[in-house]
C-alpha cells in the first residue's frame, strides 16, 4: 500500500536537561517517515528544503525506504530552523529560535507518481497547505490522518475547521483538544471534534499514554514507563507515523486495528525519545521493535 507524508523536513537545535545539539535534522514529515518506514515502503514524501539542507540526510531518508520525488529543495532560501530549550520535566519547552524559510511559502506539488496513494498522513502544517493537499489528490485517499498544533487554532481556527470536515483521522494532544472543543472533559472534547469531521480521535497525553475515539468506543494505550527521557522532539510525530504505517501495512481500517496502530505508534514513540533528535530511529532492528511492542502488550494485558 502507498503511503504519503507530508509535512516539514527541517533543521532542530535543542537543549535538554541531559545536554545540547547543534544543527540536527527534524521536522514533522523527517519522524514521521522514518517511524512509517519500519512497517511500509516507499514512503512518498511531500516537503520543502533549502539549499542549506545535507545530501546527506537526503540520502538517509532514501536509505529508509522514502521517496524523495516530491522533496522540492530551494536554491535561494534556507531551511526551516527551530530551535527549543526543555525544561526539567521534559514536559515543557521554550522556543528560543523559529526561523520559517522556505515553509513561509510553502506549495506542496504532488507528482503524479503520488497522486493515488492509499493512505496520506498530514504532519503538522498551516491548515490551508493541509487542505490543498487534499484537494490535489486526484482520488481521495483510503484513510486521511492529520496532525495539527494550538498555534493554528489562534491563528487560523476557520481554515483548520474547514480541513478538519475533510479527514478521517486528528491526532492532538489533550491541551489541544481542550481548546479547539471548549471542553475540559475529553469524553466530550472527543465528541465536540469528531462532530468537525474526522470519524476517529487520538489524544496524545505524553508520559501518560495516548486515548483513541471512534465508533462509539474508547481505547487506551499507556506510555511505556522510562528510565532517562533524553529529547521529546518529535515524540508525537513519531507516533503517528507508527499508527499510519501500521494501518498501510495491514490495509485495513477498522477501531480495532486502530487500537493496534496505536500501541505501534506508542513503542515507535518510546524509541524516538531514547536519544536526541532521529538518531533513536536510525537502522533499528525487527527484533528490537517486537521486544518494545511486547513491552506495551504486557501493560495492556489484563490477568
């Protein structure tokens, strides 16, 4: 099955409790395939560098299984930089530096090698370039699974309204949920939402699990318990490439494969946060995802 990401491939510079990085490669649309890429191939990506961005890192992207036909790369301009300071419990940041770039201007141009893909992962972008994406599409994919931020609720609330009526699939986090429902409660920030458009809700909790909504039924993944949290950047990208890749993989959407897409995403996330930036998600083995995965699956087991 195809799969098509889009998103930012970027540069990230971060400081944690454990230490700092200089320049290092990020991006919604970097986690998010490198995750999907452990579960279906060729991952056919959708996104903008400048001429500042490594061929290198290009060529670890294909090394993965990604098709980079749709990487359009600016010879005039730089790459989108963020630059961000954790705090010590790792669940809050500051962003010391955001530098659009390229992504300012952004037109996602979709060859036509990807223009019936079955499956399309929207990473966490300005909703109108979500929207036309979609629009561009000659057919519409089997599943259309989008991530979006509070930062487009306050600026652009009526342009995410409108994508949110196109997707099957939002991913947030609780916070969010909170604000775009109104809702303290998730239960019905939950139902608030999916009365937007999408058919299923995840919401992202960080350390304490993940909760999926849909067909009238209400899922829970756990996080799996960690010695260190090194670098969240990108835990949550991370996530959904695990649950969208899953779900192309089996070719099936159903809340029970859903729910098992999840607990994917999950222990692809619990990788992600070992090490700074995609180093975690670089060359792992099958034998370590089975050894994480049953790590969760002992979590949920009920005895």
């Amino acid at each position: 099955m195809s799969l098509l990401v889009v998103g930012s491939v970027a540069f990230d510079a971060i400081e944690t409790p454990f230490g700092s990085t200089d320049k290092i490669i990020g991006g919604a649309a970097t986690f998010i395939s490198l995750s999907a890429s452990y579960f279906v191939k060729p991952i056919q990506l959708v996104a903008v560098v400048g001429y500042d961005f490594p061929q290198a890192d290009i060529e670890l992207l294909r090394k993965h299984g990604v098709d980079t036909e749709g990487l359009q790369i600016k010879a005039d301009e730089k790459s989108f930089f963020w630059k961000g300071r954790y705090h010590n419990d790792m669940n809050s940041r500051d962003t010391l530096i955001t530098e659009l770039n390229v992504l300012g201007s952004f037109d996602p141009i979709l060859p036509e090698s990807y223009q019936t893909c079955d499956y399309l992962m929207l990473g966490n972008l300005a909703p109108q370039v979500q929207k036309t994406v979609i629009e561009r599409l000659k057919k519409r994919p089997k599943l259309i699974v989008m991530d979006t931020m509070n930062f487009w609720m306050d600026t652009a609330l009526d342009a995410l309204k409108e994508t949110l009526a196109l997707v099957d699939v939002l991913s947030i986090n609780d916070e969010e949920a909170r604000q775009l429902s109104g809702e303290y409660s998730l239960v019905k920030a939950a139902r608030k939402i999916q009365a937007m458009g999408p058919r299923y809700l995840i919401i992202k909790k960080g350390e304490h699990g993940a909760l999926l909504f849909g067909e009238g039924q209400i899922f829970f993944a756990p996080a799996l318990p960690l010695e260190e949290v090194f670098d969240p950047t990108g835990a949550g990208d991370t996530f959904a490439g695990g649950f969208i890749g899953y779900l192309a993989q089996q070719d099936k959407v159903d809340f029970v494969t859903m729910s098992q897409a999840v607990l994917k995403g999950s222990a692809m996330a619990s990788f992600c946060v070992e090490k700074f930036g995609t180093e975690r998600l670089i060359n792992l083995s099958a034998q370590d995802i089975a050894a994480r995965e049953g790590e969760f699956k002992k979590l949920v087991q009920a005895y």
